[in-house]
C-alpha cells in the first residue's frame, strides 16, 4: 500500500532531511554513536556496513554529517521498504530530552534544531489530519450518497410492484367483494411502500360474543394526524349509507380522520354528507382511478392526499383532485 504524499516519513522532504543532517551528529558525540543511533532505529547493518569499515580502516577520513547524509539518502531511496526506519529515526529526534550527552558547545545548536523539527513535524501532521479529515468527510458524504440511492431504488421497487398488484386488479375475473379485498391488500403494500402505513387491515371482536363488529381497512399516518382508511370496489357510485358509516366508525374516535378510496365515484349525496360533516370531522374522498393516475405521473402519495385534506380544512371541499378532473364529482 503506498503512503499518502502527506506522510513525511514516507520520504523526507529536502527541508526535513537537512534538519536531520545538522542534528543528528549533534546529538552523539563520537561518529561510532551516530552508527548506534541508526542502529537503534532498525537501520540494517547493510546499510551501514561499508561506513563501519572505514571508520574502522580510517577513522579520521569518516565525517559524522556525511555518514548522516549516506544513511539517510539510502532510507530514502528505498522508499516503502524502509518506512518505519524512517520513522523511528524521525521519532528519536522529535523525541530527544537529554542534551547533556551532546558536546557543551552543540547543545544550544542542538535544541535550536530539534525544535525546528518538531515545528516541521506538528505543521506536517496538522497538515495531514486535515486532509484525513477531510478525506473522511468525502466519504462518509459517498457513503451516504450510496446508502441514500440504495434507499430509492428500494423504495421504487417496492412501488412498482404495489403497483403491478393494483393494475391487476382490472383484469381479474373475481367477484366485486373478492376484489375489495384484494383492492385492500395492494393499497396496504403501496401505502406500506411510500412508508406511509401504520397497521394493515385488522377487525375489532365485540365484548359480549357478538363477533366482529368493526372491520378497518388500513391506518395511515399523514403530518402526525392517524387516517383510518376504507376501501371499497362497488360496481355503482358510493352513496350516501356507505359514507355515513364510515363518519360513524370516525366520529367513535376522538382524533381519527378518515380517507375513502372507492374503485367506482361518489354520489352528490355522498359527497353533500362528507362536505356537511367536516366541522365534525375531516373525512376525504379519493377513486382509485386518481391513484392509478398518481402511479403513472410518478407523484408523491403523502403529497398527494396531505393536498386533499387541506382542500377539505380550508375549502370545504373534501372531494377535491389534485391531479384535476378525473371523471366524477366536483373538483
């Protein structure tokens, strides 16, 4: 794996690998301790060997800085391979307290220059935390990016396939009861799939053994307010009776509004009931043929019927089409 071009240890820079050069025979008084120096820092005996032998052959022709300088260059050269020499080397340095092993007169030199190089360093790694930083922010915004288009893809595959569920329905040879209750299935899972649903169709059982005696076709949530929805597939316009029980089934309910989704229109009568009722009670009107139309232009079901309730709260109008005349009642 190669360093980031930030690392300074992965290649020290010209002005680091100065600084180095200046100190570190500074730091060890005899030319064999610079040789225990490097050594302490992992630097192979390879690297060292043909400088050892010489300062064995002839010590007074060896120079300190330029043993130095022939070590570093090598670490340098190898670049990956000998990164944590490097780092260990850079490390000892930045690390050094004890300027009492120096010679008396290189100590103020010394610290001069260690200070220097730990300047180098912080402003190094200041540098390099930031650009991590940084890095880290581009991609935790590509992980969410990702995370947010696998959400959407998720989402519009759930909807195609309600979809494909409801467009089914006008094909089947089942019975108008038959459909009504497979019209409730496919507007569960679309609402379930627009992230809308709170509970799919359920019954309450009377206390006294009396049965089933409310059945609930689905509960949506919509800006925090519970919707109680019914579906129906009649062959005719929803009158009037259909409507008025759904107002009672709402009216039980202190904080329940209401949404009637029909396969067939609504009656004037109907729609007269719901109109009168809405100081009581918030109760909107939708056909399936509106949702069907909702699908095809790619709209936002909440949106969709969020329009609808406002329609019923400021204009009294709770058959109101957002969509525009879709066949039927008043818009």
């Amino acid at each position: 794996m190669t360093a980031a071009p930030t690392d300074i240890t992965f290649h020290y820079p010209p002005e680091l690998f100065n600084l180095l050069v200046d100190v570190v025979p500074l730091l060890n008084r005899a030319k064999q301790d610079v040789l225990v120096f490097f050594r302490g820092a992992g630097v192979s005996d390879a690297m060292t060997s043909d400088i050892a032998a010489r300062l064995r052959s002839v010590p007074k022709d060896v120079n300190k800085y330029q043993m130095v300088r022939t070590v570093l260059e090598r670490l340098n050269a190898k670049g990956e391979s000998t990164l944590r020499e490097r780092r260990e080397v850079l490390r000892r340095v930045v690390d050094f307290a004890n300027f009492d092993s120096c010679w008396p007169d290189d100590q103020l030199k010394a610290k001069g220059l260690v200070a220097s190089i730990r300047e180098v360093v912080n402003q190094k790694d200041a540098f390099t935390r930031m650009n991590n930083a940084r890095e880290e922010e581009r991609q935790a915004r590509f992980a969410e990016t990702q995370r947010t288009a696998a959400e959407k893809r998720e989402r519009t595959s759930r909807i195609e396939n309600a979809k494909k569920d409801l467009y089914a329905l006008f094909g089947t040879s089942a019975t108008a009861q038959e459909r009504g209750k497979m019209l409730e299935t496919a507007l569960n899972n679309l609402f379930q799939a627009y992230g809308v649903l709170i509970h799919k169709a359920f019954h309450l059982v009377g206390n006294a053994g009396e049965g089933i005696v409310e059945q609930i076709d689905g509960v949506i949530e919509l800006g925090n307010t519970l919707y109680f929805v019914e579906m129906k597939w009649y062959r005719n316009p929803v009158g009037k009776p259909e409507i008025s029980e759904h107002l009672v089934r709402l009216m039980s309910r202190a904080e329940v509004r209401g949404i009637f989704i029909s396969a067939s229109d609504f009656t004037e009568p109907a729609i007269h009931t719901v109109r009168e009722f809405l100081q009581h009670k918030v109760l909107i009107l939708s056909t399936l043929q509106e949702i069907v139309g909702l699908l095809e232009m790619q709209d936002d079901l909440a949106a969709f019927f969020t329009k609808k309730v406002q329609a019923a709260q400021i204009h009294k109008n709770p058959y109101f089409r957002p969509h525009g005349d879709q066949g039927g009642g008043t818009s």
